[in-house]
C-alpha cells in the first residue's frame, strides 16, 4: 500500500489557504528557488477525522499516528470517556472561572507528583503560558534576575518562552534587548560531540559550566534563581538526559541556592514509562511544568506544580489567563487519569517503550541513521547523509514523507530527527506495525534519495515537516 501523495485535493485546500495565513510570500519565493534545484512538494495532508490508534485524511486514507497530536493524546485520538467528559463539562458550566473541578484536580496533581511533594498548583492553558509562569515563580521566589536554560530546549513559542529555549538563534531575532535574563548553557548530547570528548567527558563539562563558567563570567551566583531542564529534550530531538546530568544539576541547585525547574509538558503523564521523565532520575524538582497530555488531547490545560513554601507565599508572583484551568480542561484532565490508573497504561506504556526501543535500535545498521535514542514512547530516530550531498534534515524529511505514503504520521519538523509518540494505550501490533513500515521507508530513501530538499510546506495545514 502506498498514497499518491500530496494529492490533488490536498493542494486546491492549501492553495486556497494562501491568501489568509501567514508568509505567503515567503514560501512562493523559497518554492520557486527549490523548483529549480529540481525538488518538488513535500507530503502534506488534512486530517479528516481520527480515532484511536489512526487517523484518515480528505481523501479516506488511513494512518497509524505517531505524531499524537504532536504528543497531546495520550489515551490515542478522540478517547471516548474524555471526550463525553468535556461535553458534560461543557453543557453544565460552559465557562466561569470558579468551579468545583479545579480542586480535586489540583489535589490530583499534588498526589501524584514527584513523591508527591509538590503540593501546589496554578493552571494556565498553554505549555507556554506554563513555562513562563515558573519561571516567573523562580525570579519572584528567590528576588533574583537569572535563570539557566540548555541549547536545543524548546519551552514554548510566546515572546518570553522565545528568550527562555535554546532551540534556535532564529527564534531570538529583535529581541535582544530582553536577553538578559536568561543565560543558555550546552547541553550533553549524545551525538556530534564537541573537541573528541566522550559522552561522559561532555557531561562533566556540561556541568563544570553550570557550576563554574556562568557564575565566574556571565552571571553572580547570587543572582541566578534556578535552572529549567527538560528531562527529555522534546522539540530539540528526543535527547535522553543521562543519570550523572540530572542529578548533577539537583546537587548543584542544593549546594547553590538555586531551584530546578523541569519542563514535562512533552514528557509528563506517562510518555517516558513513568508518571513523570524526572521520575527515572530519582530527583525531585522544585517547580514542575506540565501540559499535553495530562487532558487527553481534548481541552487544553496546563500548569505548574511546585513545592509548597514555593507556591504557598509568593505575592509577587501572578500569572493565569481567562481560560486557565476551565471546567472542561480539568474533568479532561481528571477523566484521562482515571483512565491511565485504572487501565494500569503507564505499565503498558513501558512495555510499549521496550518493543520500541529495541526496533528502532536495529535501524543503527542502516548508514543513513546516525542514532536511534528513546525513553518510554519518547521516540527519535536522527538520520545523516552518508554522502555530505544534502543537508541531514533532508534525508529525515524524506524518510518521514515515505512513511506517510506507507500509512504512518510522524514528526520531522525540518530536524535531522523523525520524533515518534505513540499513544500510551496503542495496540502493540499497531505499534509493531508502524515501526515495521518506518524501517521500509528507510529502504526506500536509500533506494530513491533526496527528492524534496529543502522544498518548503505550505505555511497552513498540518506540521510537522
């Protein structure tokens, strides 16, 4: 089975889209340009409807979903008791602002929190909305006026979550005259690994920076409020953190005065095997940022957790928005933890996550993957060109395209990694299936080569390119 994609529908919608989103001109420009190094349209399709392990597009094909609403649908698309769950939350309340779900969710969270010792709670809408609030929760706590984020980490896309991530310089453009607050350290990744160093070297160096380079050139230690760390390095490609990393940074916070903030908007809830991504690295963070998955990928909600002499006398810390913890986002958020408790999906998810790693580890034979990595169904698979003709990206931009020709949604997003989060609940032989078809979508790039380039998406539609 394969799909003539992008299809002739497909196209007529985004053409027709054009004229009313952003950067028209832009891509018509980048599009001719690509045209004549002989590339041609990358895949794209509208999804249509979509329900549990699968999703169809305008033209009724049919597709295993890894891309997961970019990692929001925990339970799989459109679960069926989170969905009646918002309706009735909805046709009850509507909207206000003061209602009785927010409680006994906040209680929830404080439960089942990192030992539970984050007993405090404040609900935004967004992981970006949520990203910015701890940090804001750190500066006003400790009166100070830094905080130390990690190059590759992505917290959100808003003016402040921009100045806040290391994921790009491209994202900082005009904006530097705010800069100042927030100081961006490496990060150890496990690949290209700078001066010849192990991956254990670059760790220890990684930390001697934090604990020596920023407070005895960039910043006093005395005003450095935290460190905010994924524990799973999402956007930026699915890094896996390593133990000495983590917990590294939890002694030097200690031994410092400062907070560790971890972002789990992607990670939490389950994704990586355990309830929460700082779970495996048995740390306890101070402020903890959720989002995505905690309402099923229905209604949004996301927030922070944090400790209580933290959260519990802060009056200079203000944050939330009008629709920040609505009585619809906190009985999604209620119902899709009853379902992962009662139907025990974290421990199927770990199992799910061990089947996964274990295939994708295999495609290391292939001399187009540079590294397969995951934790849980935190999956990534980084892709090089052997022969130094293409930029990487390309080759994962292709392979990702063939496999939605093959029936499998997944993410590129214009990285050298294809990111894959497969719902907590999926069906193991979907699983198994997918990740089959990822394998001959290889096999056909090595097969085809390079045909999109750096031939942009439309600027509408679906992402992920």
């Amino acid at each position: 089975m394969t799909y003539d994609l992008p299809s002739a529908k497909t196209i007529a919608i985004l053409e027709e889209s054009l004229p009313h989103f952003t950067n028209q001109y832009t891509y018509q420009e980048k599009a001719a340009k690509s045209e004549a190094k002989g590339f041609k349209k990358p895949v794209q399709i509208l999804v249509d409807h979509a329900h549990g392990d699968y999703l169809h597009d305008i033209d009724g094909n049919k597709y295993i979903d890894f891309q997961n609403g970019w990692a929001t649908n925990p339970l799989g698309n459109t679960h069926p008791e989170v969905v009646d769950a918002v309706a009735a939350a909805h046709k009850k309340i509507g909207f206000h602002w003061e209602h009785a779900h927010r409680t006994p969710l906040a209680k929830k969270i404080a439960e089942i929190s990192p030992k539970g010792e984050l007993t405090r709670v404040n609900f935004e809408v967004s992981g970006t909305e949520a990203a910015e609030s701890a940090a804001h929760l750190a500066l006003a706590y400790k009166g100070r006026s830094h905080i130390i984020t990690f190059s590759g980490s992505f917290h959100g896309c808003a003016l402040g979550t921009k100045l806040i991530s290391g994921f790009s310089g491209d994202t900082k453009r005009h904006l530097a005259g705010m800069m100042g607050t927030f100081i961006t350290a490496p990060y150890p990744f496990s690949t290209d690994i700078p001066a010849g160093m192990t991956e254990d070297q670059y760790t220890d160096y990684c930390l001697w920076y934090l604990e020596n380079h920023i407070p005895g050139s960039i910043a006093p230690e005395d005003e450095i409020a935290a460190i905010m760390v994924e524990p799973g390095l999402a956007e930026g490609g699915n890094w896996i953190p390593n133990t000495k990393f983590i917990q590294g940074i939890r002694k030097l916070c200690d031994e410092k005065g400062w907070l560790m903030i971890v972002d789990e908007v992607l990670t939490g809830v389950g994704r990586t095997g355990k309830m929460w991504g700082i779970d495996h690295y048995d740390v306890v963070p101070d402020i903890l940022v959720f989002g995505k998955n905690l309402s099923g990928g229905v209604e949004a909600l996301a927030g922070i957790a944090a400790k209580d002499e933290i959260l519990g006398k802060c009056p200079n810390h203000v944050s939330g928005s009008t629709f920040a913890g609505t009585p619809a986002g906190c009985a999604a958020a209620m119902k899709t933890l009853e379902v992962i408790e009662r139907d025990n999906l974290i421990d199927h998810a770990n199992h799910l996550g061990e089947i996964a790693n274990a295939k994708i580890a295999e495609l290391e034979k292939y001399d187009v993957v540079k590294q397969a990595r995951g934790l849980g169904l935190l999956l990534g698979i980084q892709f090089t060109d052997p022969s130094s003709e293409h930029e990487n990206y390309m080759i994962a931009r292709e392979v990702r395209s063939q496999m939605l020709k093959m029936g499998v949604w997944a993410i590129c997003d214009h990285e050298e990694t294809i990111r894959m989060y497969p719902a907590l609940n999926m069906d193991e032989a979907t699983l198994i299936e997918g990740l089959d078809i990822v394998e001959k979508a290889i096999l056909k790039v090595m097969e085809t080569g390079v045909t999109e380039g750096d031939y942009p998406a439309y600027p509408t539609g679906v992402a992920g390119f």
